[in-house]
C-alpha cells in the first residue's frame, strides 16, 4: 500500500511578517548571480520596449488605454459586456454611456500597431456619432442617429471582436489547433483553455464536460508524436464541471465530481497529453485538492506523466501546496506537472476576507509579497524535478531571469505565457537559449465568453503595479524593473500593505468587525461544528408572561430608567462592547440555538451572530460621540449654547422571529445606548434566544433594572404598547400590526412618543441585457431562496428584459434545482425549513394560486416537516402579486426595454420601498433608476440581501417602514429627547473673556 499523504491542511491566513522572516534570507543569491540575472533580464526588457509589432497585441492596447485613465475602464466594461446585449436598443444606450465616459473623440494614439489604431478609430468614430442625449431616449428623430446608430454598433462590436481575435486562440478548438500550427521552424508547445464561467445548473456542468471531452479528442488526434512534455495539454476548471463546487457541499462533489475528473483524466492519458487541474479561489483550495487527491489515486493513471494542476503564489499556502503534491507523486509513484502561476483574483480574495471577518488574508497583500513568494516556489519546485515538472507561467522578465539562473541547466522546466502576450519576451529568450521551452496558454471559446476572460487579464496585467504595465512604459527606468521582491520588501515588519488594514480591523479605530469563520478551511469548520454539536439546546416550551408579570417589567423599567439614562455614556457603551465580546466567545452556543429554534443553516447562524456584535459594537461607538460631551452651538459673544442628547424613557421593543438575535439586540442594544430602559418581548416563535441574548446583556454590564424580558404572543405586545408609562416603541414585523401600533400610541393621552417601524416589502430586482446571466442567477438564488425567503429584504419580483428572459430564466431555474433543502444542522443544507405549521400553510396556498394563474418554471421537492421548497413562477404583469409572500417563491415578470418607466410605475404602486436590486451595465440606466426609486436600501450589481450593520444601514420607506435606517448613523438619534442650553455667561456684570483678550 502507498503511503497516502492526510489531507491538505495549512493556516488559512497566517500572518504576512513571519512568512516574510522565512522567506527573506533565502532569497540572496550570490553576487555573481546576481549579475547574470540582471543581465538577462535587461536584454529581455529591452527586447519588449523595441518590439514594432504592426499587428499589435495586450501589451499595445493596456499602454493606449492604461486602466488609470477613464478610457482604459470604459474600455474594459464595455469589452466585458457588449457582445452578449441581443437587442439593438440597448446595445445602443451601452455604447452610449461608455463612449461618454471616456473621451475617445480626441483621443490621439500613441502606437502605430494596427488592433490599436483600428480600436480607437472605431470607438473615436462611434463617440462622434453618439452624443451624449442622441439614444432613443434623446432626439430619436435627428438624421445622423438613424443613419448613425446601425454603424455605431457595428463599429464598436467589430472593435471588441478585433480585440477578441487577438486574445482567443479559436472560437472552437478546431480553429485554435489550426491557427496553432507552426508556420515555420519549431513546433510551439500550447495548452488549451475551454473559455466559460464556473456552472450554475446540472446543464452547464454536462456542457462543459462534453467540451473537454471533445477538446481531448481532437487535440489528441492533432497531438503527433512526440514525447511529453513536449506534447500539447488542456486545462480544466473543477468549478466548471460541478455546480455546487463548495466546501459545505463536499461529499456531494467527492462522491460526483471525482469520477467526471477521472474520466476525462483517462482521456487524456490516452492521449499522453498535458491534463492541467487549473486554480480556483482560496476557499476552494483544500477540496480542490480532497478532488486532484482522490482522482490521482486511480490506479488507471499509472504510467502517465501528463497529470498536472495550478499552483498560485499570492496565495499564502503555496508552498505547503508545493509540498502536498509531491508528497503525492511519492505516494504513487508518479511524475506529476505543476503550473506556478501569480494568481488573477486578488481583488476578489480581499474583498471575501473582509466581508467574511477573518483573522488575515489568505493572500499576499503587497505585489512584491506575492514576487518574493513566486521565487522561494519555483527554488521548491526546481528542486522536486524530475518527479515534478514545474511550468513557470510569467510574463515578467526578472522573474525569467531568475528562475534560469535558478534552474542553472539540465532542463526538466518550461515557461508559459498567455496567448497574446509576453510575445517579445519569449521571442528574445528562444534568441537567446533556444533550448529553453515555453509553452503558449491559449483561452478556446466564444467572444461572449472571452470577454469575461480578457476583463480579468486586462485587470490582472493593467494594474499600474504590474510588469507588463510598467514594461511598456518608457517613462519607467529598466533599473525599477530590475529591483528584486526583497529589497521592496526590505523588512518582515513591511511585508503587509501599510493601507488594507485586516479584515478585523476594517472599521478601525471606530470599533472592530466581527469574526467569521471560513468555511473552506477544513479544521477551523470542523472545530465549529465539534462546537455546536456539543451545545445542549432545551427546547422545552416557556411560559408566557402574565398581565401582571407584564405591568410589573413595565413599572420596574420605569423606576430603574433615571439610574440608567444617568450612567455616562462611556460606561453604557463598553456594556455593549461586553456583549459584543461575550457574543463571538458563546458563537457555538448561539448558533445552537439559531438552529434548532430559529431553523437557521450554518452560514445563516454566523451571519446572524456577526451582525448581532456589529449591532452592540456600532451603537457603542455611535453611542459614545452623541452621548457623551454636549455639543458646543455657535453665537454671540457673551453667551455659551449647548445640545445634549438624553433617553425618553421606557422603550418597548418588539421583535420578529427572522431575526430573533440581531434584530432583537439591535433593537435593545440601540434603546440602551440611548439612556433608555427596556421592555423587551420576542416573537413567540423565538423566547429561548431572547432570553439567552438579555441573560447576557445582563452579565455585560446592563442592570436588570434598565432591562426586562417580557414573552408572549400579540397580545402581550399589544399591553405593551397600550402602556401610558412607554417613552417609545421600536418594532419590526408585518406592515398590518405597525399600523395597529401606530393607531394604538395615537389613540393615547398624554405624550407623543415614537414609533421606529421596520416591515415588510414587495421587493424588486430589474435586470436587463447587458447584466451577466451568471452573476444574475448567483444574486437571484441568494436573494429569493437563501434562509428559506423568510427576509424582509428578500427578493420576491423580478423583472428581466425579454431579450434576455429564456436564458437566464433557465439558469436561475437549473440554479435553484441545485440547492439541498433540509435540515438545517447538516452542513450542506442552503435552504432550511420555515418557521413553523401555520407560515407552510399559508405559502402552500399561495403556490397552488399561482399554480392556476401563473405560468410554472421550477418547483423544488421539500421533505417532510415545514419545508417549503422554492418556487420560480412568471406573471402576465405584476398586478398579480399583491402582498409580501414571505417564503422561497421568485415572481419573474418580462418587460421590453422601452417600457423600463412601466416597471417603475408598477414598483411604485405597491406602496412598499425596503430593498431594490439592479443588475446593468449601463450607469445611465442605473441612475435613473435610482433617481426615481423611493426604496430604502438599492443594491447594483450584487444581492440584495445581508445588510451590513455601519456599511449598510437597513431600512425602508412608504410600508415598509418609517426610519431612520438601523444600523446607521441616525438611527440612535431617534431614541433620544434633545436638550438645548443657554447660558448667558455676561450675567456677572460683563463677558471677561472678550475684554482680557489682546488685539
């Protein structure tokens, strides 16, 4: 039996000063090493900056449109999504919007290479025929826009195909292996890449396979005779073939991925050619691995050198990657090729860290980090050969240099270059060593999927950071290029990037964000469940309160409110403070009880615990600047004018079972902060997290005088209100019991007092055609279905152009069929049940409505219990849903470009305004929208859902609510009575201050 290594595992994040003290001292290499390095690396530099080449290529285009100027990134959206808009009208407004960003008409090119020339001549022409207000919205009957707009689209569409044909290999790999063929001397090497986003649907999944698989045939029969590594290869993406590629869906991708994977591995072995497991995100990292491993031990692939997979050097992990797969190839005796790539989602990477809460960064902040660490890993892999053959994929000519010094001779590597770039580079060094192989990446597919791709290039190689950029600047001195990783570096204190603060201290120094766990980190994930798992939840029912017991709460809260609202208010936000530590220290404990009482998933628990300790973080730190000094008032001399802020009293605060921990201690935590004691009741659905969340209020700091938990059903809320002693009443639920609050508090004598409301919503999405179907059915899934629907913020109507409706209705329909609904204590589960007999009723009766008047295009199979499973229905016309159906059902209704005002109108006329989404590439349209949408909370380009406490404060106009927005800047204000002092400080007989003052 081969010694099969454990599975993958290395900290996810660990600090960048440690990496940087192991790596730093073994980067020196010896003076005359040095030198070489230089020397190679200037002849390869200058090979670049004297290239004429009349065709043009990357390099041209990034130097002509640079990403910093406004042309480079009108360029790049506009590259990213024209070729996929169907109907002219659109297309027309796009282009419009883009042309005008840039100011392509007096752009003067620089370059006398001919795909640049042409390119801006294109848009140069479009620009001048489109000006701004000539779309069909504007002065549709002026002649040049009739005889204009046909010309202006197929201009600027011929300009992104030129730029396309240039960056593709062959829209079919058929096309690709002809273009591929040496024109003349020695046979270049190439691995293909089948272009396309990751799956959504069991159907993209099949489609994709099928492609690889008749990728493989034909490369194969094109392959020839001779010997790996000298033959052609193919790269696959693990995320293409399965459409739930994720940690928490692991053993569903082991047992279906894995043989999909063997299969076109066999395929390739058939072939002897170069099979490459391309790199997916960070969080993907160890199951892609869980993936390659159990692949790689079929024994059918013995006997095979091709097999092979991407490594990225900015992630941290790289060389304990590096480790695992030789342990590998040890283990199965084989030789395995291993692609050293510098990584193309870095953006993306922190951004996830950050919204996630983590501990650090799973990579390289700093470029030169991520240099440094690209070298101590190709010193690792040189060293593995010929049991693993590294392919060095740069366009950087240092890091060629170094590498061939690295590699000193005997062979057993190659360099890589993308298609379309690093041309001249390549060229000089098979000049210069033509023993040295390089092969080319080439991208196989349709424009429409090239363009995704070529975004992320232009974005990976455009940065005013990266080589090719700098390379192609004559302004840059050959001797910056030349600058080794470690001397930017100099010290490990230095490694991480002085202005991206860890995800934990996103919002510093106000307060600290709220930790996460990632999921795609097997031991911290497994060290969580452990956790919950040994949490025991009693779920035996409680009492609900008296009338006395209710009246009692009351009058004590009333007593214990002059001590509180007197506590500074220093000392009230480090209670909450308290409690925000207290929270993230009982994570398991919470979570527990989200999921057996709330029916929370797992993902849904931590989100709802993070957002908890935002809350009680937030107001403390919102808390201390309104309460803590007056705020000095301007006027006359003489005179001294003060505002403070104080609480009204006893707030009750009423809230819903959706939320039963954040909402409940936003509400509560916002009513203390203030100076306000508290009467607390929650749903009747949810006491036991309650009671937990005050217990802990309570050990924080927060006097059981100043906060009491009342329980029970609406009529206890209803006594609640009705009480002549209350200051306020903060409550979020359904817009029907606000407005018998409303009327309840109105109908009183004595004060008026507020009411902060937060209800329901008919929410909406717009998506037209220039959105991405992916990321459209991504946001869709998420917005309509995750937790079960039972959002307020849930999206329940889209409106989709119907130029583009089949498509993507089809995508988010095989989207939902992915989803594992059940129970919510199983890791893999995305849909959970709804929160009880009475609310499965009610949206079973609704589905069967919509059964009979609306056209079916997905229905989920629920198990046995409160489950419902989502449903996707299309409507004649959004009349049709006529109330909030707070469950997993999308409403899709088609709209025709000219008719986007119609959509607006029928937003409008259901008098709700919580949570809009808009997915567009056209700002124009995207302002509009916005401009005359009475909505609370917008989201462009994104979901709609997980409002983020300080980030994006929450809240919705109309019925939906009354403001001011939780978890923002105003919302404690309305907790609080204002007091304005005046002092006239010239009441002793003069103002002292003004006469001892000098000229």
């Amino acid at each position: 039996m081969p010694n099969i290594p454990p599975p993958f595992s290395a900290p996810y994040a660990p600090d960048d000063a440690e990496l940087a003290a192991q790596l730093l001292p073994a980067s020196h290499l010896s003076p005359p090493q040095e030198a070489r390095i230089d020397r190679t690396a200037t002849r390869l530099i200058e090979a670049i900056r004297k290239r004429d080449d009349r065709l043009g290529g990357v390099e041209d285009m990034l130097r002509e449109f640079a990403l910093s100027t406004k042309e480079g990134l009108a360029l790049m959206v506009l590259a990213e999504a024209l070729l996929r808009v169907p109907d002219a009208r659109t297309a027309d407004q796009f282009i419009e919007d883009k042309l005008g960003e840039g100011d392509f008409i007096h752009h003067e090119t620089k370059s006398t290479a001919f795909l640049v020339n042409a390119s801006a001549w294109a848009l140069g022409l479009s620009a001048r025929v489109i000006q701004p207000g000539e779309t069909p919205d504007g002065t549709i009957g002026r002649l040049v826009k009739r005889l204009g707009a046909p010309a202006v689209r197929t201009a600027t569409r011929q300009a992104m195909r030129l730029m396309g044909n240039h960056f593709v290999l062959g829209e079919t790999i058929e096309q690709a292996l002809e273009r591929a063929q040496p024109r003349s001397g020695q046979k270049p090497r190439y691995s293909f890449d089948m272009l396309g986003e990751g799956a959504r649907t069991a159907a993209d999944a099949k489609r994709y396979f099928d492609a690889y698989a008749s990728a493989i045939e034909t490369i194969g029969k094109a392959a020839g005779t001779h010997s790996l590594p000298d033959r052609p290869g193919i790269s696959v993406k693990l995320s293409a073939l399965h459409p739930r590629f994720e940690a928490i869906s692991r053993a569903r991708v082991m047992a279906e991925l894995v043989p999909l994977l063997l299969d076109l591995a066999q395929r390739a072995k058939a072939h002897d050619l170069n099979f490459t497991v391309d790199a997916e995100e960070a969080d993907r990292l160890e199951l892609s691995l869980d993936v390659i491993a159990a692949t790689l031990a079929d024994p059918s692939l013995k006997g095979w050198d091709g097999f092979g997979l991407a490594i990225q050097a900015y992630q941290k992990r790289a060389g304990a990657v590096i480790d695992y797969v030789d342990a590998l190839a040890r283990a199965h005796d084989r030789k395995l090729m291993v692609r050293l790539v510098k990584g193309a989602y870095w953006d993306t990477e922190i951004k996830r860290a950050q919204e996630r809460g983590l501990d650090g960064y799973p990579v390289f902040t700093r470029k030169a980090m991520t240099d440094l660490n690209y070298v101590a890993c190709a010193t690792k892999l040189l060293a593995l050969r010929p049991r693993i053959f590294p392919q060095f994929a740069t366009h950087n000519a240092l890091t060629v240099a170094t590498v061939l010094e690295l590699a000193a001779s005997g062979g057993g590597f190659e360099f890589q270059r993308l298609h379309g770039m690093g041309e001249a580079l390549y060229e000089q060094l098979a000049k210069d060593q033509p023993d040295i192989a390089y092969r080319t990446y080439a991208p196989v597919g349709s424009h429409r999927d090239l363009l995704a791709y070529l975004v992320r290039r232009l974005l990976e190689n455009g940065a005013n950071s990266s080589f090719v950029a700098q390379a192609a600047d004559y302004r840059v001195p050959v001797t910056a290029l030349l600058q080794r990783p470690a001397d930017a570096i100099v010290r490990p204190q230095a490694a991480a990037h002085s202005r991206i603060p860890l995800p934990g201290d996103l919002f510093a120094p106000e307060r600290r964000n709220s930790r996460g766990v990632e999921f795609g980190a097997r031991l911290a994930l497994e060290q969580l469940l452990a956790d919950v798992k040994a949490e025991a939840v009693d779920l035996k029912p409680i009492a609900d309160a008296t009338p006395d017991q209710t009246n009692a709460a009351l009058a004590v809260a009333v007593a214990g409110f002059a001590a509180w609202s007197r506590t500074p208010a220093g000392t009230r936000a480090a209670a909450l403070e308290q409690a925000a530590h207290l929270l993230e220290s009982r994570s398991a404990r919470f979570i527990a009880l989200l999921q057996a009482e709330g029916g929370k998933t797992l993902d849904d628990a931590l989100s709802e615990l993070r957002e908890a300790a935002d809350f009680c973080r937030y107001y403390a730190a919102q808390g201390r600047k309104l309460f803590g000094a007056d705020t000095a008032m301007p006027g006359p001399t003489g005179e001294s004018n003060a505002l403070a802020m104080r609480g009204r009293g006893v707030f009750v605060a009423i809230s819903p079972w959706n939320f039963p921990l954040a909402i409940f201690l936003g509400q509560v935590t916002a009513a203390l902060m203030a100076g306000n004691s508290v009467v607390a009741k929650p749903a009747e659905q949810t006491p036991r997290i309650a009671r937990e969340a005050v217990a802990l209020l309570h050990e924080a700091g927060i006097p059981r005088s100043a906060l009491h938990l009342v329980t029970g059903d609406g009529k206890i809320g209803a006594m609640l209100t009705a009480y002549p002693g209350i200051a306020g009443v903060v409550f979020t639920g359904s817009t029907e019991v606000a407005r018998l609050i409303n009327r309840t508090l109105a109908a009183k004598d004595g004060p008026i007092v507020p009411l902060i409301a937060e209800t329901g919503g008919i929410n909406a999405m717009i998506a037209d055609a220039t959105a991405l179907p992916e990321q459209v059915a991504d946001d869709v899934v998420t917005s309509a279905f995750r937790s079960a629907g039972q959002r307020c913020s849930a999206l329940r109507l889209l409106f989709v152009q119907e130029d583009v409706a089949d498509r993507m209705i089809e995508m988010i329909a095989g989207a939902a069929r992915e989803l594992k609904i059940g129970d919510p204590s199983d890791v893999a589960t995305h849909v959970g049940p709804v929160i009880d007999l009475e609310a499965k009723q009610r949206l079973d009766a609704h589905i069967a409505r919509m059964k009979r008047e609306a056209r079916l295009h997905f229905a989920g199979d629920a198990p046995e219990g409160c489950f419902v499973a989502p449903h996707i229905f299309e409507l004649r016309d959004a009349g049709q849903l006529t109330e909030e159906v707070f469950g997993p059902i999308l409403h899709v209704v088609r709209y025709r470009a000219e008719t986007l005002a119609r959509v607006l109108q029928a937003i409008e006329r259901t008098g709700y305004g919580l949570t809009l989404g808009i997915h567009s590439r056209i700002d124009d349209t995207i302002e509009a929208i916005i401009d005359r949408a009475q909505i609370g909370n917008v989201y462009v380009n994104r979901n709609m859902i997980g409002a983020v406490v300080g980030v994006q404060p929450f809240g919705g106009n109309g019925l939906s609510g009354t403001g001011p927005k939780a978890g923002g800047p105003h919302y404690l204000a309305r907790f609080a009575a204002e007091q304005t002092v005046t002092i006239n400080t010239a009441a002793a007989g003069g103002n002292a201050a003004l006469l001892a003052g000098e000229e």
